[in-house]
C-alpha cells in the first residue's frame, strides 16, 4: 500500500523534490543571481548619461473665422508637419544646429558631418497630440537627448524655434504660390474672355440689323416701309390714270387741229408743219438706228421731210396769211401746251415713283432677308454667347477666388492664420533620461534569476549521483523489502543547521543587496 501511494504522488508534481533540490543549491541560485544583478547594474554607472529635454507646441487655429477669411492652405497638417520635419532634419540644417552648438565634439573618435547628423536624427524625437476623438492633431512634442542637459535644452529650443518660423514659412509660400497660380489663371481667363468679346463684337458689327435683339425694331421698319410702298404703288396708279387721261386729251386736240388740214391732208398752218416735221424726224432718227441711210424708207421720209420743209418756208413767205392764221390757232396751241406741259410733269412723277417703289422693294427685301436670317444669326450668337457666358463665368470665379487667396495672404502674413505656439518652453532635465537605474535594478534582477536558474539546471543536468529514495528505487529491478534509517549524528545536525543558516543569511544579504542598490539608484536618480 505504502508504495502505490508513493507511485500515485510521484504522478503529480514532485514538490519534496524541488525542495530538496532549492536546499541542495540555493546557493548556486544565489551567486549567479546576485552577480547577474550586479553586472546590470554595474552597467548602468558604466554606460554614457543622457538627458532629455522636452517642449510642448500647440497648433492654433486661424483667429479669423473661416467664413470671413478662408485659408488658401491645405488642411492637412500631418503632410505639411512631415514636409517640414524632412525640411528641418536636414544635413543642411542640423549641421547648422551642430555647429553653432559644438554638438558631438567630445567623443574619442573625430565623427565626420555626416556621422553627426546621422547622430543629432536619433537624438531627436517628435510625437503628435491628437484630440480625444484621434482625429485631429492638437499639438505636438520635439525631444532631444544629449549628454549635457544645458545643451539638450538649447537644442530643443533651436529646433522648436526652427519648427515655429519654418511653419509661418511654409504658409506663407504656400499661400503666396497659391496666390500666384490663381493670378496667372485670371490672367489666362482675361485673354480669353477679351478674345470672346471681340468675337461677338465683331459678329455683331458684321451682321448689324440682323441680331434677335433687332427683330422687333426690324419688324416694325418692315412694317412701315410695307405701309409706305402701298402708299406709292397707290400713288403710281394715280399718276398713270392721269397720264391716261393727259395722254387722251392731247389726242382729242390733235384729232381736231387735224380737221384744218388741206384737202390733200397736208398741214395749212406753220404750227401744223412744225409738228409734222417733228414727227418725221422722229421716226427718221428712229429708222436710222435700225437700217442705212441707203434703206428704202429711209430715203422716202428724206424726201418727205425736204418738201415739208419747202412748204414750211413757203408759208412762211406768205406773211400776212401766216399771221392770221397763228393769231387763229393761238389759244389752242397755248392749251395744248400747257397739257404737253402736264404730261411731262406727269411722266417725271411717274418715273420717280417707279424709282421710289424699286428703292423700296428693295427696302423691304433687305429687312425680309434679314428676319428670315435672324434664327441663323441667333444660333451663330448663341454658340459665341455661350463660349463668352463661360469665359466670363470662369473669370468672375476666377476673380472672386484670386481676392479671397490675396485676403487669406495677407492674414498669412500678418500671422492670424494657423500657426504654432510654444505651450511648454523647452524645461532643464534635472535627472538623465538614460539610463534609468531603477529599471535597469528590475532588469538586472530578471536577468539574475534566468541566469540563476539556468546554472542550478545545468548542475542539476550534469550531476549524476542520486539524491532520492525514489531514484535509487527507480534503478533496482526488483522492490524493497525493508528500509535501513538514516543515522543522524550530532555534527550532521549541526553541519545542516549551518548549511541553512547560511543560505537564508546569504538570501537575505542578497534579497538586502538588490534592495539596498534599487533604493540608492532611484535617490541618485
């Protein structure tokens, strides 16, 4: 019974074991603990001191509300802190810093430029603020490390004096390129929108009276010369009823001078050859035009009109009878010639109010052409109106945003837009940040114990003698019948009670030591 008890414990964990093995090397565990401690911490009054001085910079939003002055930079101040952290991390830039300050100039070895500001870019540590929410950055933090604490202050104020002034920069260009762009698009705008102007000038000076802005005034011109052309063809027709009826009176005296001719049908009066002889040589000239002189009528109305004119100065040599006939005939004559007289003014009428009405036809087809034309001419305006229309809509947009861009760079320059302000100035780290003593006391004890451990296994593992019951009875191939008691003298007493005197004082020299080295790290510090 006793040994299936033995065997059902030894399936769970062997604590008596364990025990036995803590009291066999406790202090195998101790030593390599203790000394572990100390090499950290050791390290720590080995390793180089830094201090590390820090300053708070808050981002202030624009004091001019946005709906009266609207910023021409971008929002994004995550982008622009990034530009112009690359700005400022520079080599140009931190040799700057580097050599104002003689930074680095203490070690062993001479650093070259570009091993320094490899150095200065660790030593330097910027960490955004955000809001509660997570969204929107607040503020932010620049932290520098350095060996000397007066030193680490003045560089952190250089760089956050650095951040400060290359902000305002930075917006200020910005805004000024902004500016710039936004005016030299106008100035595009403007070019185009004059062109536009002179296109539609020019249409509308190419094509005066025919725009869809004339069409009623064209309509109302068309409709008064309409009005003025009835009234002349009205005024023709009158004249030409009295050219008829001048024409028929005229034609009555002739036929009733024509009854005082001779018998023979010859004219007995001088008035009568002349008017003979006028009609001969009319229709003389007219044949004339037509045919030779050699043409068989030609030469009979020559004959005709020779002895007409031989009768005309034969009555003219009979002077008594020729007198008394003109006295006769001279009222009629005076009749017929004041209707002759009428007939012309009637014809000049007649002529001018044919040339008045051609005039106005004319008159009229221009302004029918140009109300058929007018749909044309509209769409031809349209198409320019509408190119002018967004060239001058763009320019008006263009216009307003070049204003508001010049507003919002003057606020720019007078630093009422967004800008950066030192919240905490950069303070003086009274103790290092590196290396932190009490942590690396926490470190140390860590490292003891895994190192502690690690050697009491290895012993353990390289330790072949048998140190239990259950060892030995692990090894006989057959079971133990009776068991002879340890014999335990007075000196082995007293030599274990030593053994564990001395472990828990050398514990409690160690427990002592780290706790002791922990509080004086952290007061040194």
């Amino acid at each position: 019974m006793a040994e299936i008890s033995d065997e059902q414990s030894s399936e769970g964990i062997d604590i008596k074991r364990y025990l036995q093995i803590v009291r066999r090397r406790h202090m195998h565990f101790l030593i390599p603990l203790f000394i572990g401690w100390l090499i950290v911490l050791g390290s720590t009054w080995v390793l180089p001191v830094r201090y590390k001085s820090s300053t708070l910079i808050l981002v202030e939003q624009p004091t001019m509300p946005k709906n009266y002055v609207e910023p021409n930079v971008s929002d994004d101040l995550q982008t622009r802190l990034q530009s112009i952290t690359q700005q400022i991390l520079s080599r140009t830039r931190l040799l700057l810093i580097i050599d104002k300050l003689h930074l680095y100039d203490d070690n062993r070895r001479l650093l070259t430029p570009d091993e320094k500001v490899e150095r200065m870019r660790k030593d330097i540590d910027i960490v955004l603020v955000r809001d509660s929410h997570g969204e929107q950055i607040t503020a932010f933090k620049i932290n520098y490390s350095a060996r000397n604490p007066n030193i680490a202050q003045q560089v952190t104020g250089e760089l956050s004096n650095l951040f400060i002034s290359e902000n305002l920069k930075v917006r200020q260009q910005q805004s000024e390129d902004t500016t710039k762009f936004i005016g030299s698009q106008l100035e595009t705008a403007r070019a185009s929108l004059a062109e536009q102007e002179a296109k539609v000038r020019e249409f509308k000076g190419q094509h005066e009276g025919e725009l869809p802005s004339q069409e009623a005034s064209n309509l109302q011109i068309l409709s008064g010369l309409q009005a003025q052309l009835q009234n002349e063809e009205d005024a023709l027709n009158t004249a030409k009823q009295q050219h008829i009826y001048l024409q028929t009176l005229i034609d009555q005296y002739h036929a009733l001078h024509a009854t005082s001719r001779s018998a023979d049908g010859s004219p007995t009066s001088l008035s009568q050859i002349d008017q003979e002889l006028d009609k001969l040589r009319s229709k003389l000239a007219d044949l004339s035009s037509r045919y030779t002189d050699r043409y068989p009528e030609v030469e009979s109305l020559k004959d005709e009109i020779a002895k007409t004119e031989k009768r005309r100065d034969a009555l003219k040599a009979k002077g008594n009878d020729t007198t008394q006939y003109d006295s006769a005939e001279s009222p009629q004559n005076a009749t017929q010639l004041q209707l002759k007289g009428q007939l012309q003014a009637n014809q000049a009428e007649i002529v001018n109010r044919e040339k008045g009405i051609e005039e106005l036809k004319g008159r009229v087809n221009s302004y029918q052409d140009r109300l058929n034309t007018a749909p044309v001419r509209e769409q031809q305006l349209a198409d320019l109106t509408r190119g002018y229309d967004q060239s001058k809509a763009n320019y008006d947009q263009l216009l307003k945003k070049q204003n508001d861009s010049e507003m919002a760079t003057s606020m720019e320059h007078m630093q009422q837009g967004e800008r950066f302000s030192v919240l905490d100035p950069p303070d003086l780290p009274l103790k290092p940040d590196f290396p932190n003593r009490l942590k690396f006391c926490g470190i140390g004890l860590g490292f003891g114990i895994v190192l502690g451990l690690a050697v009491v296994g290895l012993l353990e593992f390289l330790d072949d003698r048998l140190h239990s019951e259950k060892e030995i009875k692990s090894l006989l191939p057959m079971g133990i019948l009776s068991e002879i008691p340890e014999v335990v003298s007075p000196s082995d007493e007293q030599r274990d009670r030593r053994k564990m005197v001395l472990g828990w004082a050398m514990a409690g020299l160690v427990l002592a030591t780290i706790l002791a080295g922990s509080a004086f790290s952290y007061l040194h510090d």
